[in-house]
C-alpha cells in the first residue's frame, strides 16, 4: 500500500499520438489523453496536419463525438475504485480517454500530426509548468501498409521514493515486426513554435528522474528515485523496416509520479533458463529462426506474504507462443516459443502486481527478442564522470556486429553535439567488451555525452545522453606582501572566504567576486595561528596562516 496519495493537479497528465492504416491511403488516427480527476473535464481538442511534399498545414478539430474510449485507469486496487477523486473520493483518480478520425492521406516521405495544450501538472523536474506538446510522424511512401507502435493502457504510473524501481512504457509493433528504438527527449510545449521546456537544475530530457538509468533498446527504466512529486518523462520511439527505413516517430509525453510507500514494490532480477538463445544485455535476447526457446522472467517482492500476479503480450507479440507462470513470490513468467523470424524483432512486455490496496504496487519490464543473425551493438552501460582536470567516459558493449568505431560527442546544452574523439569497435564480438575515453579539456559546469556508434556500411546510431557537472579544480594560496597583507590567489569563481581565529570565531569574510584582488588586511593578525576557509558549493580548501610570517611567504590550501 502506498502511504502518499497527494497528486492533485489541474492539467493533462499523460498523452499520446498514433495510427491504424485502414488500406487504400485511409488511416485512423488517435489521440489519447490521460486527465487527473481532480482537474478539468475533458474538451474538445485539435490536431495540426502537415506533410514535406508541399500541401498547406490544416487544423483537424476533434470533438467530444470522436471519443472512442473514456475509463477509469486509476493506480489503485479493485476494491478502492469508489474512492477515487473519478468517485467523490480523496484517492488519486484517473482516466483515459481516446480520440479516433479517419482521413485520407497520399503517399509522402513525412506527414506530421502534432498537438498542444496550455497546461501541465506541478512538476518536480520542469520550472513553470509551461503547455505540453507532442507530434506524430510517419512515411506513407516507404510503405503503404505500416501501422504506428502501440502503448498499452496501463495508466498513470505510481513508483516508490528510495525503492528499486522497474518501469517500461511496454511499446510493441505486433503487426509489423519493425525494429524499435527509444531515447528520452526533453519535454516541448508550442508557442505555436515548439520549444523544449526549461529543466530544474539536476534535470534533463535524456535524465527526467535522477537515480533511473535507460536502456534505449528495449526503453526501460530502472534505478532507485530519491525525491518524491511529480516528474514528466518524454518516450520517443522510431519505427524502422528490415531496409533501415525510418517508418514512423511517436512520442508519449507522461507523468511519473514518485511517492511514499508502506512497502517495497516487486522487482525482476531479469532473464534466467534460456534454451536455446543468446543473451546479449539485461533486456535483450536473440534467437534463431526455426528453433524452439524458452525464457524464465522472474519477479520477487521482498514482503514474504505478497501474492504476486503476472500479465504479458507475449502472445500477441510471438504468435504460437506458450507462457506458464509458476509460483507467487517469486512469480516466474515461462514464455516458450518455435521462433519466426517474419515477426522479429519483438517488444515482449510483463508487469507484475503485489495486490496491495488502496494504491497497487506495479513493476514492468520489456524483453527485446531478436533475430540471432542481426545482433546490434548492445551498451551494458555508458557512464561519465569527472576525474581530476579531465573527465573520462567508459562504456561496455555485450555484443557487437559489424562495429568500425565509436565517436564520443559533447554537447554544452544537451542538443547540439560535436564530436571530441574516436575509438574503434571491435568489428564482430559476442562477449563483453570496455570502451574508454578520456575528455582533456571538459566544459565548465554541466555538460552532456553521448556515443554515436558507427557500421561497416555507415550505418549510425545514437547512445543515451549522460549529463556530467564539472569543476575545474583549483588550489587557493595566499602571499604575504610587504604590507603584512595576505594577497589571495586560486580562488574559485563563486563562493567566500572567511578568516577564522583558534576558537572558531569569524574574523573577516567576503563573497568572492571574479577579477578582483583579495586581501587580508594585516590588522587583522593576532598572535595565534589563524585559518582563512574558501568555499564554493560544498568544496572547501584550508589555508593556514602562521603568527611567524616574512614578506615573499606563500601559503596553499588542502582540501577537507
């Protein structure tokens, strides 16, 4: 059960775009918006339709006569849906609601769907709560028969503060069998130009909830949140064929909501019991056509009485597929299947529910399934960190095929990268390889990291982006003059100094200004060892000013 409940908010919490080809150049697009209880009522909405092959941009209005699907989608169990705020009740309330048009649209490399609102919830990682915007784009011309990626309806998700969590937006193409790659992109609002919104310091697009790393491949989340309230988290997902066509992107714009629990919610340690098949990262498997497989998926909640339940679309995903789930706590998920390569690769999608009430504890997880002729090059990890003067990038790969070299990109404002250096790849490897690379010259303050990992054939591919605050390290000193004044040098450009006596009184003290000279008058000399204290955000350096002192004499810092 979870102890917090207080999520009220005015605005959309959630919301997606996508489409059904209906055949003949028809297609069915839908809009779904997720709406807080506790705020307005749903109104009629518009989508903005543009293509690149010449047409004029239109508005298409959508009213309340297009709404397809409108249900309750509340993080709670089944008997507390009367006490939502969706009821008159004080529990957090949600629903769904699903807006369907059918138009014509000709054959074109790009059309573009997009929609805007004014408004958000109070955000945690966002400054100002601005509007919320989303586009859709898909390319009719490569292929006249594509369907959109689809997202399960599983609602608003609800993850617990200083608790492992696992969460995947559980994105599948069951149709189509197209390879499908994810990335976290800053959230937009539409002015009516679109502009990413401004992030809290800490935050970003690539990095909404501090504590979760990202898997681009199979778009899960993991990791361990550590500050509770709201946070909107932006999926992006590309759609590509077998020919390396760029099918479709779609976003969902969504709201995290961190909060306190009574109890710990489940957990996957991951895949176990593979036969036949080759495990190439923590969500990702491949396997080869013709061939029967099995794959264990377990989940186990650490409060021995928790009864756990399963659900998957392993078998609208695999088709001919079996799962059995043996056992409650640990819940194992089997999933046996003769595998087909004409519906590879596949998103298989689990979560796992502990039955506590009134707020149900959720863990989800996606599983990649791939083809073991195309393995991709698979990141176990990237990861960036200041070391000294430099800061050193490290990656590991589980397997790679046709890899020529990696570039390491920076970027000082998380969208504009240029590459600072090369490593080669391994060519073809199916074991565990590390990378690394070190940044001599890094920017002052936050900047941002990314890998673009490069083919054979050219082909290219993007890494996660990893944000890196640093700080060029400096070591205060102080000279005495002539005068018997201390002169400082080294300081930090922010910050303050302050000269403490042996019982720990302040003496003198004075906010560091950059390009200006610092003193310490001589009157202020007693005949004790005194400590002049530099500071700047958390960092603090010592010096040591001795009673016996002569013009010429310097004097460094240390650090504590």
């Amino acid at each position: 059960m979870v102890g917090s409940t207080s999520v009220r908010a005015d605005h959309f919490s959630g919301v997606s775009l996508g489409y059904t080809n209906l055949g003949g150049g028809f297609y069915r697009i839908y809009l779904e918006l997720y709406l807080d209880c506790a705020g307005v009522a749903l109104t009629t909405q518009a989508l903005r339709v543009s293509n690149s092959c010449g047409s004029p941009e239109y508005t298409l209005n959508l009213t309340l006569a297009n709404v397809t699907v409108n249900q309750e989608v509340s993080p709670v169990c089944q008997s507390a849906l009367t006490s939502t705020s969706c009821n008159g009740g004080p529990l957090p309330g949600f629903r769904r609601h699903r807006f369907e048009r059918d138009l014509f649209f000709f054959a074109c490399s790009e059309w573009k769907v997009t929609w805007s609102n004014c408004c958000r919830n109070v955000l945690v990682n966002v400054i100002n709560e601005p509007g919320t915007y989303i586009e859709l784009t898909f390319n009719n011309l490569a292929s006249a028969t594509d369907n959109s990626p689809v997202f399960p309806e599983t609602g608003i998700p609800f993850l617990c503060v200083n608790q492992p969590a696992t969460y995947n937006p559980g994105v599948s193409d069951p149709d189509d069998g197209n390879l499908l790659i994810f990335s976290l992109i800053p959230a937009r609002y539409a002015t009516p130009t679109p502009f990413s919104v401004n992030y809290a310091p800490g935050h970003s697009g690539s990095n909404p909830i501090p504590g979760m790393t990202f898997d681009p491949l199979s778009g899960q989340l993991n990791g361990t949140p550590t500050t509770t309230g709201n946070y909107v988290v932006v999926f992006k997902v590309e759609s590509y064929d077998i020919f390396g066509n760029l099918l479709s992107t779609m976003m969902r714009d969504v709201l995290i909501v961190i909060l306190v629990c009574d109890d710990a919610p489940p957990l996957s340690p991951g895949m176990s019991n593979i036969s036949p098949g080759v495990l190439y990262g923590p969500n990702s498997l491949g396997v080869c056509t013709g061939t029967s497989f099995c794959v264990d998926v377990t989940f186990i909640d650490t409060q021995p009485s928790a009864v756990l339940t399963l659900q998957t679309n392993a078998l609208s995903v695999l088709p001919g597929a079996t799962t059995t789930i043996l056992g409650t706590n640990p819940a194992i998920l089997r999933i046996c299947w003769v595998t087909d390569e004409a519906f590879l690769p596949a998103n298989v999608f689990i979560q796992a529910f502990d039955g506590a009430c009134p707020i149900e504890n959720v863990a989800s997880r996606s599983i990649l399934v791939a083809s073991c002729v195309f393995l991709p090059v698979e990141l176990i990890s990237f990861t960036a960190s200041p070391s000294g003067k430099q800061v050193v990038v490290d990656w590991v790969t589980a397997t790679e095929r046709n890899n020529k070299f990696f570039l390491v990109e920076r970027s000082s404002d998380g969208q504009h990268f240029e590459p600072i250096g090369m490593v080669n790849g391994a060519g073809d490897s199916q074991m565990v390889t590390r990378y690394s690379y070190t940044d001599e010259r890094p920017l002052e303050g936050v900047s941002y990291y990314r890998l673009q990992q490069t083919d054979t054939d050219g082909t290219t591919s993007y890494s996660d982006v990893v944000p890196v605050m640093f700080r060029e390290q400096r070591t205060a000193f102080a000279v005495m003059e002539e005068s018997g004044d201390w002169v400082l040098g080294g300081l930090p450009e922010e910050g303050e100094w302050r000269l403490v006596d042996m019982l720990g009184r302040v003496v003198a003290q004075e906010t560091i200004v950059p390009d200006e000279q610092h003193r310490v008058p001589g009157s202020l000399r007693t005949n004790s060892l005194m400590m002049l204290v530099v500071e700047y955000q958390g960092d603090r350096q010592v010096l040591r000013l001795p009673v016996q002192a002569f013009p010429g004499l310097q004097v460094s810092a240390s650090a504590l």
